[in-house]
C-alpha cells in the first residue's frame, strides 16, 4: 500500500472536506478516487479539469439554494396549516423558479457536451 500526501491551503482543504461529505466518503477515499480519474484520463486539458470544477461547485451551489427554499417552504406550510398568512409564498416558488432555471441550463450544457467557462 502507498500512501501518498499533499499540501494545501485552509482554503483549499475546507472545499476538500465539504466535497467529500456531499460524497458520503472519506476525505481519503474522495482524494483517492478524484486524483485516479483524473489519472486515468489524461486526455483531459486543464481547461476542462476546471470546467468541471465549475460545474461541481454550481451543482454544490444548486444543492444549497434547494435546501435554502426547502426551509421557507417547510415554513409557508406551517403557517398554511395553522391558518396563517404566509407572504413569503411568493417569494419561495420564485425561487424555485430560478433555481429550477439553473438546474435546466446546467443539465443541458452538460448534455450538449460543453463545460461552463473557468
């Protein structure tokens, strides 16, 4: 067995640490199994390396936004159900709107084969 190791910034390693628990891995494992893809194909410019860099932090992005609207919609329920007001309904399916948008684009750059701009 190797054990390789790397430096990075606290930056760079808090970006690490939050990959991996999207992932449900291990920091190790998620480091492990990134480098080795990009390893095996080295074909890969760095342009496209950071392409889907950008990708991955705007599906991170996306994920976020959801669990953001998720909240508010947990609250505009309450208050329906307790027979308030809820004026923030407008509000939260204009941001489902938008992010469902986002979602769109980005499932369809990714379907046309392109990579967002590093």
């Amino acid at each position: 067995m190797h054990q390789p190791s790397c430096r990075m910034n606290d930056d760079e390693y808090q970006l690490l640490v939050r990959a991996a628990a999207a992932c449900n891995m291990s920091i190790a494992n998620y480091l492990a199994r990134a480098a080795l893809k990009a390893a095996r194909n080295l074909a890969l410019t760095a342009a496209e390396i950071a392409g889907e860099r950008e990708m991955v932090k705007e599906l991170f992005d996306l994920r976020t936004a959801l669990n953001r609207i998720g909240n508010n919609l947990n609250q505009v329920a309450a208050a329906l159900n307790s027979d308030e007001l809820a004026p923030q309904a407008k509000a939260v399916l204009a941001g489902v709107d938008r992010v469902s948008l986002r979602v769109d684009a980005l499932v369809q750059r990714y379907l046309d084969g392109e990579r967002p701009a590093a």
